[in-house]
C-alpha cells in the first residue's frame, strides 16, 4: 500500500496538503481526549463530593471541609493529608474496581480525617491505626475488611475472596466443591442428597460458629448487572439466598465510573464463607433460568410476560424444594425427626435470622436501612405453574450446557 507523501492532498478530502492537514487533525483528537479524560474526572470527583456529603448527613457529623482529588500515584489506593486538608483517590482504584470498594476506602479516608480532628497528634492515645482509628471506624460505619491498615496501600488486594483462609473454612468450601460436583448425577435421588448435604454442611458450621467464641467477620459483596433496575427474578432470587443461605442482602443504586451511570446493585452481606456461597448459587439460578427457559423458548414463542413468569415459577419450585430436604432421605433411615437435614437446616436459619451480631452490625454500616418491599408482579398463571414443576428438579451443581457461567469464587479456584 502507497503512503502518502507529505505534498500529497489528505484523505480527509480538504485538498490541503497532507503533513499540515494532518497535524490539525492530531491535535485535534489530542484536545478531545483530553478534554474526555478531564470531563471523566470532574465527574467522578464530583460523584465522591456527593458521597462524602452524604455520608457526613447519614452520620451527622460535623467534619471540616476538604478537597478531593485524583493522582496518578502508584503507593497507595487512597490517602488523608491533614496538612493540605485533602482527600487523594488513585485513578487505579477509581478505573479499576468497583465503586462499593472506592467508596469503602473513602470511609476509611475520612475516618483519619476525624480521628485527626479529635485527637492530639504526638498524643500518647493517637497511632494512625490505633484504638481511636477503630472507635471512629465504627462511627463512620467503615465495613469491616476496611478497618485495616493495608485498605489504604496500592499492594494491597482489595478482593477478600482471594485472601488466604484458615484450614477449618478451607476444608469446608472443598468438602462444598466435591458435593456440588457429585450433584450432577443423573440419579435425581443421589443429586437431591448432594444438594441438602452441602446445606447441612452450611448449617452445621454456622451453629458452630454461633456457639463458638471465634469473632465472625463479615463481607460485603456487590452484584451489578449494567441495568438501571433489579429485573424481578433477580429479585425473587435474592429473596431466596435470604430465606436459605445464611445472608442478608440489600438493593442499591451504585455508580459506575466507565460509564459515569448509575446501575442497580444487589449487596450480599454476611460471614464470608456464606456470601461466597450465596454468590455462587445466585449466578448458578440466574444461568439455570435464562437456560432453561431458553430451552422452552425453542418449541414456542414466549412473550416477554411469559419469559417472566417462568423464571419466577422455576424459582419458586426451586424455593419450595429447599423447603423440603427430607424427601432426600431414604425412608427406611431410622433416625429421629430432629436428626435429620431438615432439623439441622431450620434451627440454623432460625438461629441465623436473630443473629443479633449480624442485625448490630448491619445497623451501624446502615443505619437508615429501608425494609421497603417491591411491587406486585403480573404473571402468566399457566407459565409460572410450569416453571415451578420445572423449579423442583433443580439441583445445585456446576452450571449446565458445557459452560461454567456461575462465576463466583466458590468453585473457580
């Protein structure tokens, strides 16, 4: 192919010469991406300004006023300089990871800014991390993998998933993926065993750890879909990691800042092997549903209200099973009611529902929660009845079809 020579017209079709034309154009494109790239970060400096606003209205707190703003450093994810009264956020942190993680780390940020204000520097009770950093991360409602010092350093690896695990937990979770292999048998009896005994193996740790004298820590983590809204299996699916999986989980608007958009997220919070669990089973149900109405939808055409309403049907089979682990067992067990996985499972989750460690600190991270509940759903009857008898063969496995959709961290280890 023939360049062009530098008294040759440009392609863009002007008739100047190439080598000046061209140069107009360069820096032309040079000023526009500057320009982005500076309209980006008035933006996203302005959604953190309105976050720190908010959070000093949710808190009632009376902090002095800073500025925030971006560098390019490479030592750290965020830092508080008193002396310049200044909030600095690595782009890194900001282009990299989610929001709930950079606004985790602005709490942390603002936790040194009142610890600052109310403490003596030099002062025999101020350490940068100490006993007065922990009191105000509890004002600040700070979530706990937060609180520590390396939130606030570049090495630090901000996903808990990733973290090294204590042997109890860790021989937990590869009991757990050994389980959910085996519950892809093609004996729906054997399956059905595999799936309640994964959850008896949940519900047992979670009375031990009741009973135990082992300080939980708890996690959040966040699950955006790029949409503005919750669709309503999302939902019906989130009500079900409530109900058996040993999380609570909140519905929140979250800002993204590559698309400087505002999406729908759905938080799961609770001991950290739990929300492992209840995140890998929420990819796995929203993989089944879209799969098997997928399915459905090859031997007829089903309009958006139907596609609707078998998803929730199928979820509600699947609920309804979850319900009943005892016809897992085989009848000829002579064991007493209370030995079984349904008498484990449901004093767990009774336990687990007036779990007051839990409730304390979900008050102090929201304390205006709202338990408002979502509007009624229309459906097509005949649709959700056979979604439901659908639901009840579901088993919890590996995703179906050849393709591991599941995401998570539970089995992609």
């Amino acid at each position: 192919m023939a360049s062009l020579g530098q008294n040759d017209p440009c392609h863009c079709g002007s008739g100047r010469e190439y080598t000046k034309c061209c140069l107009d154009h360069d820096s032309g494109f040079a000023f526009q991406v500057e320009g982005a790239k500076k309209e980006w970060e008035k933006r996203v400096i302005l959604e953190l300004y309105d976050e720190y606003a908010y959070i000093l209205r949710e808190r009632r707190l009376g902090l002095k006023a800073c500025a925030i703003a971006l560098t390019d450093s490479d030592s750290f994810w965020a830092q508080w300089n008193p002396t310049t009264r200044v909030i600095l956020f690595s782009r890194k942190l900001i282009e990299n990871h989610s929001w709930f993680r950079v606004l985790s780390i602005l709490r942390h940020e603002m936790t040194h800014q009142l610890v600052d204000e109310s403490c003596v520097p030099g002062s025999v009770k101020y350490k940068p991390h100490g006993e007065q950093f922990r009191i105000a991360c509890g004002i600040l409602g700070v979530p706990e993998e937060y609180r520590g010092a390396t939130a606030c350093l570049q090495s630090a690896n901000l996903d808990w998933r990733s973290e090294r695990r204590d042997d109890i937990i860790e021989k937990l979770l590869e009991k757990v993926r050994k389980l959910l292999s085996l519950a892809t048998s093609s004996n729906e009896h054997e399956a059905l065993l595999a799936m309640n005994k994964v959850r008896e193996l949940y519900a047992k740790y979670n009375l031990d750890e009741a009973e135990g004298s082992r300080k939980q820590r708890f996690a959040h983590l966040v699950i955006t879909h790029g949409k503005k809204r919750v669709e309503a299996h999302q939902s019906r699916i989130t009500s079900i990691l409530v109900e058996h999986f040993f999380v609570q989980v909140l519905t929140t608007k979250i800002f993204d800042a590559k698309s400087l958009e505002r999406h729908a997220g759905i938080e799961i919070i609770g001991a950290r092997e739990n929300v492992m669990m209840a995140e890998y089973v929420y990819h796995f149900l929203i993989q089944q549903t879209d799969y098997l109405v997928s399915e459905i939808a090859k031997t007829k055409p089903l309009s958006r209200i139907q596609r609707k309403s078998y998803k929730l049907g199928i979820l509600a089979g699947f609920s309804e099973k979850l319900r009943e682990p005892e016809r897992a067992r085989n009848v000829k067990d002579s064991v007493s009611p209370d030995d079984t996985e349904s008498g484990l499972i449901k004093l767990a989750l009774a336990r687990f529902h007036k779990d007051p460690a839990l409730d304390q600190y979900l008050n102090n991270v929201y304390p205006r929660i709202s338990s408002g509940r979502g509007g009624s759903q229309y459906v097509d009857g005949l649709a959700f009845s056979q979604g439901q008898s659908i639901g009840r063969t579901i088993t919890l496995n590996k995703a179906v079809s050849g393709s591991d959709e599941s995401r998570g961290h539970l089995l992609n280890e």
